[in-house]
C-alpha cells in the first residue's frame, strides 16, 4: 500500500515537471527589437532623391538577421533581397537575384558612386553578393548565414579585391 502510494506521488511529481517544461517551450518567443525598429521606416526622408533614400532604407535593415531567400525586415534577408526589398519600397521594379541585378544595372564608375548604388562582389568565382553604397566609403549588405545586416568598408581586406563593379538600378525623376 505504501509503494503504491509513493508511486503515485513520483508519477504526479514526474507529470507536473513535463507538464511545466512542455508549456514553456509552448511559450510564444519574443520577437527582437530591434526586428521591430527596424520595420520602421517612417523616420525617413522620401527625397526626391531615390538613390538616398535607398540607402536609407537599407541602412534601417542593419542589426536583421540574415536569411538565404528572404527579402524582407520580418523574416531576415540575404544580399539581393535587401537591395531587392529596398528598391521595390520607392517603386523600381528590380531582379531579386544579384546576378540578374548585375546584369540589369547601369555601370557606375568607383569614383561617380553615389548613395544607392550597388556594389558588386566575387565570391567564390562567381558574381554573387551585392551591397548598397551608403556613401563615404561605406555599404550596407546581408553578408552570410549566421550573421546580420550590417555596414563594411568598400576598403574591407575581404571584400576589395573581390569587387566586380558598381551598378545603378534605379532611376531619379529629378536628374
């Protein structure tokens, strides 16, 4: 009688533990902020100038979490779909893919870059990663699995001798 007591009181015991784990892993996580800041946009400037406000955008994505496919603040973005979310939020219909944005951009001499412009790279032999110049020598771009939206250098040790070119894809009304 009393084993079966003790029994029943580990099972119990045993059931309210699970029970306590299963629903904290049921718990709804919480979303990062700075996710939620950076969906954000209504702080920026739509100048007539789209190539600014490109690179505003895109440097309002800094801190997302990178994802391969995604192109938007919600679900993370890789580097074309950064440029691609970018672009399509002042109306340029571009490709999503950057070797189809490669394509599809205007060349622009290193010297003439202006905020907007992209920026592309060799990696791995091939065109495949791409950055928006934000200006003063510096971009912004999804660099890989694992890591965030962030800003380098065009002079980074790692990106510098992999540049393609730089490319235009959008078109400004005033110029």
């Amino acid at each position: 009688m009393k084993s079966t007591h003790l029994h029943y009181l580990y099972r119990s015991l045993l059931l309210a533990v699970i029970a306590v784990l299963l629903s904290s892993c049921a718990s709804t996580p919480k979303s990062s902020s700075k996710s939620t800041k950076s969906i954000n946009t209504s702080k920026i400037q739509h100048s007539g100038n789209k190539g600014l406000t490109i690179a505003q955008i895109a440097e309002a994505m800094v801190g997302v979490d990178y994802r391969y496919g995604g192109s938007n603040p919600e679900q993370g973005f890789d580097c074309s779909g950064l440029v691609y979310y970018s672009h399509t939020k002042v109306g340029e219909q571009v490709p999503r893919v950057s070797y189809a944005q490669l394509a599809a951009s205007d060349e622009v001499a290193k010297g003439d870059l202006q905020p907007g412009d992209l920026l592309f790279y060799r990696i791995n032999g091939k065109p495949s990663h791409v950055g928006i110049y934000i200006g003063h020598g510096r971009f912004v771009h999804a660099p890989s699995s694992g890591k965030k939206v962030s800003v380098s250098s065009i002079e980074n040790v790692y990106f510098k001798p992999r540049f393609i070119r730089a490319g235009r894809l959008y078109t400004d009304d005033d110029q």
